[in-house]
C-alpha cells in the first residue's frame, strides 16, 4: 500500500510524492468532497487539474456520482490509473459519495494489490483515517444530506491507524484556527491524531509509516 497524505497538495515534499509514485503520467482526480458546493465546484477542480499538468501529469476527472450502483464499472476505470489524487473540500461529502458509488470498497483492495497509489489531501487525506468524529468544526455534516442524498457517514476507511488534523498552524488555509482547535481537543482527549501543517505530510509504503513534519 502506498500513500501520500498531506494538508495541502504536496506540502514541502514533493520529492518524496515523486520517488512514491514514479515518474508523471496519467492520474484519477477524485473531486468529491466539493460536490456540496455547486458553484465553486468547477473552478476548485481547475485549480488541482492545472498544477499537476505543470509538473508532467495526465490528469483526467472520475466524478464518484457517475458511478452510484456500477462499483464495478469503478474498479475498472480505476485500474487504468497508477495514481489517484483526492482533493480537500468537506471530509463527511468525500466519505458519504465513496460509499454510494462503492469507491470506499474498491480502493482497500486496489491498494492491497499495489495496483496504484493513493495521494489525498485535507478532506483526500481525513477520508483515510479510522474516525471522523472532531471534524465537525471544520467540515459540516449537514451538507452531506443535500448534496449525496444519504446520511453521514461517521467511520472513516481505516486505512492509516490515527485520525488526521489538516492546516494546523496555517492561516492562509485556516484563518480562524479552527483545526488547531481540533487538534487540541484531540489532544486533551487523548485522541492518536496526527497534526499537519500545509508543509507536512504522512508517508506509507508497505509496513513502513513516515511522517514528514517540516520545521517542528
């Protein structure tokens, strides 16, 4: 299994997303957790589709909501793919559309298969973890509902072994510190979380769990 989970995109390693992932080619973007937001979907779309065209990828879209009742169809599609980006947004979105297109079931196992490798940041991130019970604050459960039809989904897809804090210490993604506050209620609950800032990242490859803390 190999993983690059981040708070924004690449963080400061995107040296070791590379030596991850091999060389640029063609890349499944996930844009599922902007599906509460309409209006701002395209241009948030726009805005992962351009730097990764600069850095050498093929990124091609694979909207989840086309594939509700064809999980099978899922599996395949993605199979054509070394690499599969999941952009940030709203976690409980992200969570809710993988369990309606079956996304949450083929992903364990094409990575089990080290059939491609999975990048997520923010919400891309969150998703993987085993709870996303304290993200409240951050990402709105009441969007979920509206947006894919379905309740919230409070179990993440216990991919890693600890919950994730995305943009702590990051005003220009958190102005108002709302996941440093997270990230302190984790902590007085005792809660195993890992807090990232935008420059940081964790790494799994194989049995092997890296976390890539810049400055600290």
């Amino acid at each position: 299994m190999r993983l690059f989970l981040s708070s924004y995109r690449f963080g400061a390693h995107y040296d070791r997303f590379a030596a991850l992932t091999g060389e640029p080619g063609p890349v499944a973007v996930i844009p599922n957790a902007c599906d509460a937001w309409p209006a701002a979907w395209s241009s948030a779309v726009t805005s992962d589709l351009t730097p990764l065209r600069r850095l050498g990828f093929r990124p091609e879209v694979v909207d989840l909501r086309d594939y509700v009742g064809r999980t099978g169809e899922l599996e395949r599609k993605l199979r054509g793919y070394p690499l599969m980006w999941v952009r940030g947004g709203n976690t409980f979105v992200l969570r809710a559309q993988f369990a309606r297109s079956g996304a949450d079931l083929v992903l364990p196992a094409l990575l089990a298969e080290d059939a491609l490798a999975y990048a997520g940041y923010s919400a891309g991130a969150c998703l993987l973890t085993p709870d996303l019970h304290g993200l409240e604050p951050a990402d709105d459960p009441a969007e979920v509902l509206p947006a894919c039809g379905i309740e919230t989904r409070w179990d993440g897809l216990g991919l890693v072994d600890r919950r994730i804090v995305p943009h702590v210490g990051s005003p220009d993604t958190d102005p108002d510190g709302v996941c440093d506050r997270i990230a302190e209620t984790y902590r007085a609950e005792g809660v195993a979380h890992w807090a990232l800032t935008d420059d940081d990242a964790v790494v799994v490859d194989g049995g092997r769990v890296e976390t890539l803390l810049t400055g600290r």
